[in-house]
C-alpha cells in the first residue's frame, strides 16, 4: 500500500522489449538504497516488482497489459518517473490510500500558473467511467501523486498544485495531451458496492473482494 507521497523521481534509462514483456530500467539514488530484489515500488502509481537493483537504478519487467493500460505508453529514454515505497507499518499517513492499480488513464491538459500566486492548476481530462468516483474536495490518485480535486467541470478535473509538488515530481515534464496514470479512492469503490444494497457478509467478504479483483 502506498499514500501517494513522491519521495524521488527516476529518470527512465532504458527499455528493451521482449516475447510480451518490456523491461523497464530507471535510475535513482536515494531510495535504490533501501529496495532489494523482488520489493514492490510504486512508479508513476503503478506497482511494479523490482527485479533488476544496482547502486543507481532499478530494472523492472512490465507486461504488455501494464504497458498498454498505463501511460508507460508514451515514455522513453529521459522521462520522468514518480517513485514512492510502500508504506512501512509504523509510517504517517500523510496522503491516502493508494493500491498502485491503476484504474485508467487521463489527458493531462495543462498546468498553468493561478494568476497572481505561486500556485498551479493542473487540468486533466478523465474517462467517464472513472468520474462516478471524483468528488470535489476528494482524493485522486495523478501519476501517484495524490491530490485533491479543486473543480469538475464534466470529465475535466481541476486540481491546486503548490509550487512544491511541481518541483518534486514528473508534472513539470508533462505535455498537452499525454496519458496520466489515474487510481480512484478505494473508499468510493467500496461505498459504491455497498449502495447497491450488497451485505458486508456476500461482496464485501474478504473472499469475494479478493476474487473480485480488491
């Protein structure tokens, strides 16, 4: 599990492509230190196994569905990559529930300076079928950074950046366009199962979230 807090950013290396499966190679310096072979790492929200750790990267394998339903689709050598480990037991929540699933992606629009302030909009488009689950003032997962929802205006979401977040994670490198890595509030998926009148005692069992995918 993961907050949703970027504690460095990777740039990508390499990618090779094989029988199905590319392997991911991104350099880092801080938290390669802490990671051995086989830990989870969030990387731009998806959680990937690392496979492959030197003192300044970590490789990792992608399937081709983790490659086509991401927006690992569009980068290459030198882009940014947000990268966050998982939560420790004994850790502060400081974001909010972050599986490392992504439910979708979205078109990031733009991010532009609010005018006269430091801060930032930042304007994605969402797929519909992930807006039954943004609420003003609720919790989104963007390229795994969690974030809190200013507006929606439709499918268009409005996000306040201040100039921090900018400054340590991938935004800055974004353009019009690209895909971002978007993973809905677990708690709204929840509630959404339990508003269809389903008892805690059939779906929302453990056994039968964890067959349904949860």
């Amino acid at each position: 599990m993961f907050t949703g807090i970027i504690e460095e950013v990777g740039q990508v290396t390499n990618i090779t492509v094989g029988r199905g499966t590319r392997h991911l190679t991104v350099a880092a310096t801080r938290l390669v230190k802490e990671l051995k072979e086989g830990d989870s790492i969030a990387v731009s929200g998806v959680c990937l196994t690392a496979v492959d750790i030197t003192p300044d990267s970590v490789g990792f394998d992608l399937a081709e569905e983790t490659w086509n339903r991401t927006s690992f689709s569009r980068i290459g050598a030198g882009a940014l990559v947000n990268l966050e480990l998982p939560m420790r037991a004994d850790g502060r929540f400081g974001g909010h529930i972050v599986q490392g699933h992504v439910d979708g992606t979205g078109r990031f629009v733009g991010l532009d300076r609010i005018p006269n302030a430091d801060d930032y909009w930042l304007r994605i488009e969402i797929p519909p079928e992930l807006a039954r689950y943004v609420i003003h003032k609720g919790s989104l997962s963007i390229e795994g950074i969690s974030l809190t929802v200013a507006r929606i205006e439709g499918t268009q979401v409005t996000v306040a950046i201040i100039p921090h977040t900018v400054k340590m994670t991938n935004l800055k490198s974004l353009k019009p366009g690209d895909p971002v890595n978007l993973e809905a509030d677990i708690i709204a998926k929840y509630a959404e199962k339990m508003m269809k009148g389903e008892s805690a005692n059939s779906s929302l069992s453990i056994e039968r979230l964890v067959a349904q995918g949860f």
